[in-house]
C-alpha cells in the first residue's frame, strides 16, 4: 500500500484525498480500493443516508442536501462545494447521477479539482447517441440502420421510417436504461410513439430530442470494456454478454460472451478500439452492441463513459481493479498492463439485487433489512448491511453477487451454490427469479438474448414456478 501512495504523491497530477460523488454500493467498491491504496475516501451524504453504508466506511463525511436526488446527488453546485471543503484532490463520479454530465465535468475541473474520468467533449460527444453514431460512421464502424436529424419533424421521421422499414425503434439521443425509447410496428403508431418518447426524454434528461433505429429482433447485447490513455492509446478488457434484461435494464451479466464467434470477438475488439482512440479517451469506458442472436455483425449502440455496475465481471476474468486504473489515469501514471498481458481466465457471472416484488409485477419494496448474509464462495458488492433502511428515493439495487470459474459451467455451479446458501429477509427481493434465470435451459445453454424474460416467463414469474 505504501508504494502505491508514494506512486500517487509523485504523480503528475498528485492525488491524496478523493471525493466520492454517489452513494450505495459503488460507493462503497471505490472506497474499498482507496482505502487499499492508501487513500483517504471522503464521502457524501443526502439526509435519506445519513446513516448509509458508505457513509460508515469512509473516511469523512459530508451533508450534500434532502433526500431527493435532484437537491442533492444530482447538484454539482454542492458537490464540487464539498470537494472543496473537504480538502480533496479528487472527484470519482461512480456511475449514475452526475457520471456522464459533460457540465459536471467541467465544474470539478473549473474548481481546480481532478475528474476521474474522460474530458467534458468525450462525455458529451458520447452522451449524445447521434453525435456518437455519427462518430461511429466516421470511423467505419457498423451501425444499425438509422435516421438521425437533430431537428427532424414527425413528418421526416415518418419518411425515414418506412425508408428504413418498420419495425423500428425510437431512441433518446440523451438517454439510457431504456427511458425515451419505444418500439413500433406499424406507421399509424410513429406519432404516439414520438410524443411519448420525447415526454419521457425531457423529463429524465432535459433533452427530447429522439431518433430512429431499425429494430433488430432477436438481439443479443454485447459489450467491450475499454480503457484508455487521453492520447490515442487504448486497451480492451475483452467482452461481456449483457443480453437478459428487464426493461432494457440488465439483471445478469458474465464474461466472457458465451458461444461468440472468434472472428465476431475480433470485430468487437477492433471497433471498440477504434471509437476510444478516435476521441483520444482517457480513462474506463464501455463501448456497447447489438447483434442479431445467431448472427455474425456487431451493431455498435452506444458508449458509456464511466465504470459499468458489471465492471466486477470484467475485473474477475481479468485480474484487475479498474477503479484503481482510473485513479492512475487520473494522476497522470501510465497504465499498469500493456495489451498483450491483459489474458482473461476463467468465467464471470454476476447477479443484480433488487428490492422489488417480480411476483407482483415487480413492484419496487422498501424498509429495513433484517437479513443480508450472502452464500459462500461469492464476491459481494453492496451498499447496504444489516439494519440498514431501503429507501423509495433511490435506484432499487442494493447489492451484487458475482461467481467466479475455471469455465461457464465452474462459474454456473458456484453461483448456485452461492445463491443457495444467501439469505435476505426484511424486504422483497429478486434473487428467486434470479435463481430461476440462471436455472433456465436456454440460459445454461448461453443462447439468451434481450427478449430472454418473456421466452422463459411468458405468463411472468412466479416464486413456485416450475422452471
């Protein structure tokens, strides 16, 4: 630990004290790796979670506002206000709230502090999927047919449409998690379609401006894990299969893809590379895709400019602590591995909890946990612990379980076991769908794709289902 520090005190860009700009359980992982390097983890707190894990586990501490987001995690203003008082060198955005805000970006670096990410134009350039589309182009990689006028008129995107063919798909350019995307079939239905996607765009990111996508039908969604050196320089951490989702919301993911063409590998690798070093990125990034289950032509989607709540996945198969790669960049160290010794090993699945009922339409829960005591053989990432209140103002995840293997089926077995032996009480929770997820055939077979929950469960899950 003391020649991390001393690495980190002689750096270009000298990094001591690092605020912590979200809560939960990211929070909490990237504390874990300042404390392992030596740095002093500084945390911030809305009144809702006053008495958080994070907030126990850093540290120090500061207030940020009330409990709703918006006055709190979602401020800059008195963010950046805490670094400064605080005496950090620092800001980690984690994932979530502020971590893709290109004005975020800019107010931390205006205060004179470090950002532990890329630069305010790769955020934005990224965080917009028709600036980034048309990056892509640029660059030659593979795109889903598309229209993209910025300021196209219901009538040019109804002549775009049947251009591209139905059915297709309206996207948020601002957006992700599914918010401001909806599917259509047929003509007659673009027009609700469009008000509808460009309401819920304005009212979750200020921007309703939407596009057009064809709509691959039985897709799988695929991603590469990417980091880069803010120069042109640019490794890959290999790929994740992200393709069993609820909402457009993924629930489980592993690494590598199952059944995935070498020459498919390849291609992702190779557009993935392309797109960081054409924006010279600097830091972790995840450059997302779409295939058709079966086929053989990556669709780049999108790229995320921050870690990804999978990153544990990537982490397991590759030997690697990517918050601690983006604490190094951010001081200006060279990356710790060249290209050719990043070598996966093994199989990495990880499970996403939420405090949600699936049995009764998955209906978010609340209160106290009475019980969190995970099954042997897992790494758990949470941000809560026995006692600890699940409040209705956040994001419904509270905590994840991730098996580790020699090969899929060592990864499966250990996870099942692990999930066997978990035991979680006080509050609802997804973790027997889960179960029943990973249980499944076509998921033991590795042939999941984005439609996954409605083949498996098509009259929805129930906790008795014979699966």
């Amino acid at each position: 630990m003391q020649t991390v520090t001393a690495d980190f005190l002689a750096a270009p860009r000298p990094i001591r004290r690092v605020l912590i700009a979200n809560r939960g359980e990211i929070a909490c992982r990237i504390i874990a790796t300042c404390r392992r390097l030596g740095l002093t983890a500084i945390a911030v707190y809305s009144d809702a979670d006053a008495q958080a894990r994070h907030v126990r586990l850093a540290d120090q501490a500061v207030p940020i506002g009330p409990s709703v987001a918006s006055q709190s995690y979602l401020s800059a203003e008195r963010i950046v206000a805490a670094a400064r008082a605080s005496g950090a060198d620092a800001v980690h955005p984690g994932y979530g709230f502020l971590s893709e805000n290109a004005d975020f970006v800019r107010a931390v670096t205006r205060a004179g502090l470090i950002f532990v990410g890329p630069d305010a134009d790769a955020v934005a350039t990224m965080g917009s999927k028709i600036a980034a589309r048309r990056l892509a182009e640029q660059t030659g990689v593979p795109l889903v047919p598309g229209y993209t006028g910025e300021s196209a008129s219901d009538e040019e995107l109804a002549r775009a449409a049947l251009e591209i063919g139905y059915p297709v798909l309206v996207k948020a350019s601002a957006g992700g998690g599914g918010r401001g995307m909806r599917r259509v079939r047929r003509p007659q239905d673009l027009a609700e379609a469009l008000r509808a996607a460009r309401a819920e765009a304005q009212g979750a990111f200020g921007d309703p401006t939407v596009f057009l996508e064809k709509l691959i039908q039985n897709p799988r969604h695929l991603e590469v894990q990417v980091f880069g050196d803010g120069k042109g320089g640019a490794v890959h951490f290999h790929e994740r299969d992200c393709s069993v989702q609820r909402n457009h919301q993924k629930i489980i993911e592993e690494a590598p893809a199952p059944n995935l063409p070498d020459a498919v590998r390849d291609r992702l690798f190779a557009h993935a590379l392309a797109l960081t070093s054409a924006i010279r990125y600097a830091g972790a990034g995840t450059v997302e895709f779409v295939m058709e289950a079966g086929g053989d032509q990556p669709f780049f989607l999108e790229m995320n400019t921050r870690l990804q709540v999978e990153h544990p996945v990537t982490e397991e198969i590759c030997g690697v602590d990517l918050v601690e790669w983006q604490l190094r960049q951010a001081a200006g160290l060279p990356m710790p591995l060249t290209q050719a010794q990043i070598r996966p090993r093994g199989h990495a699945i990880e499970l996403r909890l939420n405090a949600e009922r699936p049995e009764t339409g998955f209906l978010p829960d609340t209160g106290q946990i009475a019980l969190l005591s995970a099954g042997p053989g897992l790494r758990v990432e949470t941000g809560a612990d026995n006692g600890d209140e699940i409040s209705s103002h956040y994001d419904s995840m509270f905590a994840k379980l991730i098996a580790h293997g020699a090969d899929r089926d060592a990864a499966l077995d250990r996870l099942l076991a692990g999930i066997d032996g978990t035991r979680i009480a006080g509050i609802g929770c997804n973790l027997g769908l889960l179960r029943d997820c990973v249980t499944a055939p076509v998921f033991r077979r590795g042939e999941a794709t984005t439609g996954f929950l409605d083949q498996v469960f098509p009259d929805g899950w129930q906790p008795d289902a014979d699966r």
